[in-house]
C-alpha cells in the first residue's frame, strides 16, 4: 500500500500494542523523532537471544566464511594476515553499542587501545562496565560521540571499525570520505556490515524463500515470545522502520557501492544472511540446545540459504579496506 509505506502488519502491531495496553509506546514513537529517535530505541542494553547471531552454528558458519576454519572468526583472521608485525594498534570502533564486538577485538592482541564511540549514554555505560568486568579496561575504553566531533579533534587511527554501524549512516558519499579522514596513512577500515536492502525492504526472492523454510519447520521452533506463530516474513513498512528506528539500514542498498568507490577492497568476504537473518528472527533462541535434533533443524537452515545465494546474493559482508 502507497509503495509500503504502511501495510496491513501495522494494523496488527498497533492493535497488539493495545491489547497489551501499551498505548504509551505508540504514542512515545509518534512524538519521539530524529537523532533523540535512534537514542532513545538503541538504549535498551539487554542482550537478545532471538535473533540469528545467537544461535552458536551460525556464528561457526560465518567463521568458515571469514577465515575457512570454523573456530577462527574475522577478527582473529585479520589480526593474523593483515595486522601481524604492524606492532599495538589503536583503533577506533564507530557505533560500539554495548561493546560486545570489541571485546572479540581486544582480545586479538593487535591493539594497544580500541576506543569505541556512541550515540546512546546508556549503550556507552553498559560498555564501559563490561570492559572493566572483563578486566579489559586497559585496551577498551567507550564515549559518547559522534564521527564529526572526532574530525574536528583531529584525531586519527591506525584502524576504523565498521562493526554493524556503517547500515546505520546516510550519506554515504560524505560519510565515507569523513571515516577515510579519521585514518593514518596505511590505515585500515575493517567491515562486518550488513549490505542488504535498504529499510529492510526485502526482495520477492528473498521473502519466497524465507516462507518455504519457515514451512519446513516445527511449529515449537516458530513460535514468538509473545506466544504467536511464525508462519512467513514479513517486509516492514516504511512508516513502522521510521518509527522504531530512523537510523536502520538507511542506505544499506548503497553501503556496498559507496566503500568500493572510495576505498580498495583488499580482501571481501560475503557471509549470507539473505534467508537466516530474516527466517531465524524473532525464534533463534529455539536453535540454541545443542541437541541432535537441533543441529540437524539448523544444518536444514544452512541447506535452504546456500541453495539462493547465488541467485539471490548476501547480505553481509567482511572487508578490509583501505582508502584510495
């Protein structure tokens, strides 16, 4: 409907919402916008187990697909090829959020310092807390900032890291320019990002696809955390991904084109996505016992993404890249 700028989903997601007499968070959503928007949704700092990250196979697939070995991720397989003999690194992480990812970064060994930087205070104290429990405190260290304060500064880097962040940017043209800004000479910026549509807007192919998996599956395996059943996916309308996050993959479609214009791919990666991270979202944490009849659920889950991808392409990518 108007080119999907709302669809019939809306009209059960509102009607949910006030059933469960959360009339407070539409409006919230309503009057809530811009920059305060993305703050205000990527505050919450509770990790989700729902999604396709957590289920322990998948990260062992996109080991395979960084490095060959399903025991070394991209991190560790660029601190080894690219990293080895350039002595303790800084690094700078854009979008850190709670950290998370630089803590498997940090523990590389390449980097003398990793400073990660945020939008939301809450995400940046939750990040700064784990640092210290970790005892990483020595190499992390979080802020609350943005790509043009560090500019202005005058700061620079050995290392950019584009961590699940540059989806969140627009104007990518200027936004790549500015992280080439933010680099030594002979830096590098470091990609694990997800370059599928744009706002999530997924493609026929990939909506076919992810239906005919989810039609493989036991019922118990779909079923959501409010007790509904996940019975297809679902393209979320343009007005709902404003509302929930302005931010989220903004310009996605273009993130690929955009870093190949402006810098050299030393080394691309691509890991899928195109039916895992739509299927598995919302029920990943039905995939994460480790029983026999699991693995092979999961193992069914890998089937159905390799027969597409070739038609279909992925939707997440590592690179290494430096600036031209």
């Amino acid at each position: 409907m108007f080119n999907n700028l709302v669809n019939r989903h809306d009209a059960a997601r509102v009607g949910r919402k006030l059933r469960r007499g959360q009339l407070d968070k539409l409006v919230s959503k309503v009057r809530v916008r811009g920059t305060e928007r993305v703050v205000e949704h990527w505050s919450a700092v509770d990790p989700s187990l729902q999604e396709w990250w957590a289920v322990p196979q998948v990260v062992r697939r996109w080991n395979t697909f960084a490095s060959g070995d399903p025991a070394v991720g991209f991190p560790q397989h660029v601190a080894d090829k690219w990293l080895a003999g350039r002595g303790r690194l800084r690094a700078l992480s854009l979008g850190c959020g709670t950290g998370g990812n630089e803590v498997i970064w940090a523990r590389t060994g390449a980097f003398e310092r990793i400073t990660g930087i945020d939008i939301s205070p809450d995400r940046i104290d939750y990040a700064t807390g784990q640092a210290r429990e970790l005892g990483l405190d020595g190499v992390l260290e979080f802020r609350t900032a943005d790509v043009a304060e560090l500019l202005e500064a005058g700061e620079t880097y050995d290392v950019v890291l584009g961590l699940q962040s540059l989806h969140h940017f627009d104007r990518l043209d200027e936004t790549m320019g500015r992280i080439a800004g933010l680099l030594k000479p002979g830096g590098l910026l470091l990609v694990d990002e997800f370059v599928g549509p744009t706002k999530f807007q997924w493609t026929d192919g990939q909506l076919r696809a992810v239906d005919a998996l989810l039609s493989q599956l036991p019922e118990e395996r779909r079923r959501l955390v409010d007790g509904r059943i996940k019975r297809r996916a679902v393209r979320p309308s343009l007005l709902s991904m404003r509302l929930d996050d302005p931010s989220e993959a903004v310009d996605a479609g273009r993130l690929l084109p955009a870093l190949r214009e402006r810098y050299t791919v030393l080394e691309e990666r691509p890991y899928g996505g195109t039916v895992l991270h739509v299927a598995l979202s919302g029920i990943a944490q039905h995939f994460r016992d480790g029983s026999a009849e699991t693995e092979a659920l999961v193992q069914r889950c890998f089937a159905a993404e390799d027969a597409v991808l070739d038609s279909l392409g992925h939707d997440f990518v590592f690179m290494v890249c430096e600036p031209k």
